[in-house]
C-alpha cells in the first residue's frame, strides 16, 4: 500500500462533482482524509472561480493505474477532453504525492504535480499534510505555501 495526496477541483457545479468524487474515493480506497474546501479564481484562463480540496489515501494501484482510474472517474462525471487543456471542468483530480516516488508517465502523469507552486493546490494540502516533503526540494508542504505569494483561497463548504 502507498499513502498518496490528490488535488481535487471543479468549477461546473462544483458542489455535486466534488461531493460524488469524494464518495466514490471512500468506495474503492476505504477511509481518506479530506481538506477543506477552498474558492479560488481559475488560473490560466477566464472562467468560474473553482472550488479546491485536497485529499489523502492509501491505495495498492500503481501511479499509472491510479491515474487511469481518476480519469475514469472523471470521465463519469462529464469530464470533457475534446477542449483546451485550461478550461472550466466539472472534475478535475490529480495525483500530488505517491509516497516520495517522483513519476512520469503517460496522461499528463507527472507526480510530484508542478501546480505544486499554486495556492489552490498548497492551502488545501498544507491542511492535510503540511509536514510532507516534496521529493525534489526537501522543502515541507508547509515552507512551500508560506512561500507560495498567490492568495489564500476563501473557504467554502461542499
């Protein structure tokens, strides 16, 4: 089993996406820990502000396979991949950390993500997570977004 940290988002009806994202998490991986829930403006084109959590689990599927099972996920909920990469989505989940392993793989699989620098992937993982070490830097989760410079996300609930 590895312990890994997942980035969710969506700003398509945000509330519903994310609430059965999370109940299907908790149907194949069994308990999660689960961040707050954040508002932040979207990032990288004009949309609809996202609502951003992070969660924590524990799973005996590889990096890729993980990554085809969230995309399935995804594609369930009226995830569109026939638009620009940066657009409103209604479910947006990507794998942060898996252990301490650095990954590279097909399906835009890059762990540890490069959004790493971002509030909207920092806050709500600094929540769960804030002594976690990113395999590259040796900085904690923590360090990262008190050096992160983006606003604070605005908290909401699901």
């Amino acid at each position: 089993m590895m312990h890994v940290y997942l980035s969710l988002g969506s700003n398509i009806e945000p509330e519903p996406h994310l609430d059965a994202a999370l109940d299907e998490l908790r149907e194949r991986f069994g308990d999660i820990e689960i961040s707050p829930a954040y508002r932040f403006a979207a990032v990288g084109f004009d949309g609809p502000d996202f609502v951003n959590l992070a969660v924590g689990l524990d799973t005996d599927l590889d990096p890729v396979a993980l990554n085809d099972w969230l995309h399935a996920l995804e594609d369930r909920h009226g995830r569109r991949r026939d638009v620009p990469r940066f657009s409103s989505r209604t479910l947006d989940i990507d794998i942060v950390f898996y252990g301490d392993r650095v990954v590279h793989g097909p399906g835009n699989l890059e762990v540890p993500r490069a959004e790493l620098e971002h509030a909207f992937v920092l806050q709500p993982l600094a929540d769960i997570a804030a002594e976690v070490t990113h395999p590259g830097s040796g900085l904690s989760i923590a360090q990262l977004w008190r050096d992160c410079g983006e606003p604070s996300g605005t908290p909401c609930s699901l």
